[in-house]
RNA sequence: CGGGGUGUGGCGCAGUUGGCAGCGCGCGGCGUUUGGGACGCUGAGGUCGGAGGUUCGAGUCCUCUCACCCCGACCA
C-alpha cells in the first residue's frame, strides 16, 4: 500500500529473489558489511550483540553438561595437521598457510587452523597417563579459516566464529554418549533460542566430518528457496586422532588403550539460519530471547511543551521496563516517527512501544507487535506485565510458524521421477529410503544437486525400496538442496 | 577454476555519433516540522577501478589488468 510504498521499494522481493533479499537485509539492518577481503565481513555492533546473545545461551548449556572452557593457538605446524590422513586429505582444499613470518621465510609453513583437532589432541596426549585423567571436556569459541571459493554473509566466509567443542574419553560407548549428547544441546538450543526447529540425524559416509567414524547434524530448512542448513554438528572421531596424535594411556587393569575423541561445532552461520528462517518482505524477525533490543521505544511529540510531558512518561516506561526485557529508546530528532518504524522493523526489533500526547494524557502506550503488526494501547502500570508475556508469545509463534514451514514442506517420495521434481522446485525435504550404497546418493547429487542431508533418529520402523535402485533398505534418508 | 555481469561523490544510477562530469537519496548549516520513511533555503563532496594506447581532445574508442557480484564445480 502506498503507506509503505517507500520503504518496500528498498528491499527486494522475498518470494521472488530471495538470495539478493538476504544479502540486503544482512547490510541494511546492519549486522554486518563487507570488509576489503573477499569472503571477509565486519560483524557491527548490532549483529555482534545478536551473536553475544546466542553466545550465551548456548555457552551455558555447554557448561551444564560439565565442560569447560580453553583457548588453543591459531595456528598449527603442518607436518602435525597433516597426521591423521583422512582429515587432512577433507581440509587441504580450503587451508590457508603461512609461509612467512617477519623477514623470513618459514622452516615449516603454518597452518591456519581450519578447525582444531590437530593442535589440541597432542596436547591432549600430554596431558593423558591414566584412565584417572579422562574424560578431558574442553570447548573453545574463536574464529576459523576455511578458503572458500563462494561465500556467503555468515553461512560461508573464510574466517567465522564459532565454538568447537574437544573430548576425550577412556571408551568408545562414553565418546558416542558424549557426541550424542551435545548434539541434543543443539538441538534445544536451536530450538529453543533460535526458534527454529531441526531434523536430528546422522550423516552418510559421503557427508560426515573429515577423519571421524560418526557424525551427527541437526538441519534446518531455510525460508525462500526451502533449501537446507547444516545448523550444528557432533562427531564420534573413536580413535582415529587417538592413535595419531599418540592420547594413549594405562587402564584400570594396567592395559595401554587409546583414547577416543568426539568434536562438536556451531558457527554464527545460525545468523544466517535466523535470518532467512524468520525473515519476511519487511526485513528480519529476530526471536526475542536472542534480540540484542526487544522492545524500542518511539517517543512522539509536536510542541516543545509536549516535549517535557512525553519524556517523563518514556522516562518512567523506561525504568519499568529495564528489569524485565532489553529496551532502547529511540531519542534520535533528526528521524520522523514513521522512517523509525520501518527501521526497527527492518531490524526485527520484537515490540515496538509508540509514545505521545494523546496517550500520555491516557495513561497508556500503544504496542506494536512486529510478528504480526498488531497495534493495541496497553496501560504504561500493566507494561511490565504484558510485555514479558508478548515476549513469550512471540517466541513460540515463531517457532510454530518455523515448525509448520519444516513440515508442510517435508515430503515422503517413493519415486526417483518424483524426487528429481520436487528437488527441482525448491519443494523442500523429501523423505525416502536409501540402500546406503555411495552410488545411488552420488547419482542423486549429480542429477538433482540435492544431497542427504542426514538419516534422521526418527524411522518410521519399517523397511523399503532404496529410490535409486530399488534395492532393501531400512532406513530413510532426507533429500534437499543445501546452502 | 569455467560461464555471465558490473565498476562514475557515502549509496543507487544517467552520461547519445569522443567536446565544460550530472541526477536522486544521503551528508553539514539555518529555519519550519514529528501518530507509518517531512519540507524550504543553503553548502560540502569526483584525478569516472588501474595501466598503457589512439586523438587537438577519452567516462565514452582500442589493448592489457584488477576488484566485486551472479550462475556452475567444491564446501561448517
């Protein structure tokens, strides 16, 4: 309508151009912007608060689960990365190396991690003489490189934050329980915080981590094209990087084991999920337990006179408010009240709070919902009250509106014609067994570009025909495009 | 690394057969304004991605080069 006309125009159209509308709506609402590198961003204030929140809940969580935290070096001898085969052969494309340091040239390049198994389990085999001194349980949060040839604002960057959890275990059943675990810790978290929901599952041979014997993904679907994200993963590694990196000790009956190792990570491309999972033609949605301000105050006035009336009110608002959610008001002159409306929407602000004469005068504000643009006056003494509970609310319509996207969008197929169609429409999962042959998902990825995206925990129990060839199988898989 | 595209004030763009570098937004100042992206006046801001060439004269033509974006291959 003509009302926003203005605004709409800077956006591109969610439905129709999706990829350019996320890139938009990163820049515009000032998350991130681009930096001189290729591949590079600079996370601004407002996407590092979004990020510090996300921290947080999901720092604590890894800590009620009794790890502890560490920092490990940047960077890592290449004769030491490059130990454990498998691992090196899956990292080697996208590693960047340091060669020179100062005026000379290295005797040995340096690898800049790409992720950090290789550096922290020979420390680990330091630190280890006895089954008394396992499990080790470490998680550092730092950034990583991985020299990508395509990359995306948060979902694929040549240096991103995450956190990398390290274990290591006297027992293979205690490693699986441990990778199993903090896969759950994903999951809620994701679910939970980010209100987004997941599809838990292990990955195929083909799809799992470098080096590991296991590993477990939660995915999401994404908003527009419905393709997958890969949102967190957890890793059984047994004791391929024990026996490597020598984590070897003495057991309770005096016999010489290897120690068995799990590695879990979660990266800030869980922005990008946020974004493209809750966005729509007005910008972000961002969940309020995450939101770096949940409810922006928009004082309004005409008069110098008003003025004075309509700051104490907002002062009061203000005070009440502070103890119960993250408010910022919004005291800029130089902006009309509509350009700030669009703005905080545009940012996804939660609830926005408008302020001015007429209900100064009544005792109330007038709320403003950003997930479904409602507008209603609330008394400014039940503001404390009201705002916590919308809060909620907000959060978990989000969550079942994400949940009704997942699986309105999830379908079995029992066809190969049928899978090659809906992957070429952007259809979303499809569900359908898979002999667990690397032919048949190699022959899927070729045809359709869709991939496995995981065997999900959840089966239906029965067995079937594999979509490919037709072959037993016990087991479905999902079937997606992916970022 | 293949295919396509774009480089001109901060951002978005125009610039015709080669002839004084422009427009909108934004930005500074002053004033009026403020309930869904306000307005007037005024001002600042550019070696046209880079190098070389053709020409009396190049944003425009030629050669080379660099960067970025999109589509593929590859990937948390």
């Amino acid at each position: 309508m003509s009302e926003d006309r203005g605004f709409v125009e800077e956006l591109s159209d969610y439905e129709d151009d999706f990829d350019r509308w996320y890139v938009e709506v990163v820049r515009k609402a000032e998350l991130a912007d681009e930096s001189p590198v290729r591949g590079t961003r600079v996370i601004r204030p407002y996407g590092f608060a979004l990020w510090e929140n996300m921290q947080a809940e999901l720092d604590r969580r890894i800590k009620e689960t009794g790890v502890q935290n560490a920092y490990f070096p940047l960077f890592i001898p290449q004769s030491m990365f490059a130990r454990e085969a498998e691992h090196v052969e899956g990292f080697a494309p996208e590693v960047a190396l340091v060669t020179r340091g100062g005026n000379r040239e290295l005797e040995e390049p340096l690898v800049v991690r790409p992720t950090s198994e290789a550096i922290i389990c020979p420390m680990y085999a330091r630190w280890v003489q006895s089954y008394r001194d396992l499990p080790i349980l470490i998680n550092q949060w730092c950034s990583v490189v991985r020299w990508e040839e395509r990359p995306r604002a948060f979902l694929r960057a040549l240096e991103f934050l995450w956190q990398e959890g390290h274990t290591a275990h006297a027992s293979l059943e205690e490693a699986e329980e441990r990778s199993r675990l903090m896969l759950e810790v994903y999951r809620d978290f994701v679910e939970t915080e980010l209100a987004i929901p997941v599809v838990p599952g292990q990955k195929s041979e083909s799809e799992k981590f470098a080096g590991a014997l296991r590993t477990y993904t939660i995915e999401a679907m994404m908003g527009g094209k419905k393709w997958a994200l890969q949102a967190g993963t957890s890793h059984n590694l047994g004791d391929h990087f024990g026996k490597v990196f020598d984590i070897e000790f003495l057991d309770a009956e005096g016999q010489r084991r290897f120690a068995c190792n799990t590695s879990w990570g979660l990266s800030f491309r869980v922005i990008g999920a946020t974004i493209m999972v809750h966005g729509d033609d007005r910008g972000l949605k961002l969940p309020p337990r995450v939101a770096p301000i949940q409810v922006v105050v928009v004082p309004i006035w005409r008069r110098e006179a008003e003025r004075d009336v309509v700051e104490e009110a907002v002062a009061r608002v203000r005070d009440a408010l502070t103890p119960v959610a993250r408010v910022f008001v919004d005291r800029r002159d130089d902006k009309t009240p509509g350009w700030k409306f669009n703005e905080w929407e545009l940012k996804g602000v939660p609830l926005r709070l408008e302020i001015g004469p007429r209900d100064v005068a009544k005792e109330q504000v007038v709320l403003v919902r950003r997930d479904t643009g409602e507008k209603q006056p609330v008394a400014m003494a039940e503001l404390a009250t009201v705002v916590p509970e919308l809060l909620s609310e907000i959060q978990a319509g989000l969550f079942t509106a994400a949940r009704r996207m997942l699986d309105d969008n999830t379908v079995p197929v029992t066809t190969y014609v049928e899978l090659q169609q809906r992957a070429a429409d952007n259809a979303g999962f499809s569900r359908a067994f898979w002999c667990g042959s690397e032919a048949c998902e190699a022959q899927v990825k070729i045809e359709t570009k869709a991939t496995i995206r995981c065997i999900p925990f959840d089966q239906p129990g029965t067995t079937g025909r594999c979509i490919v060839c037709g072959g037993e199988s016990d087991a479905q898989v999902i079937f997606a495009r992916a970022y």
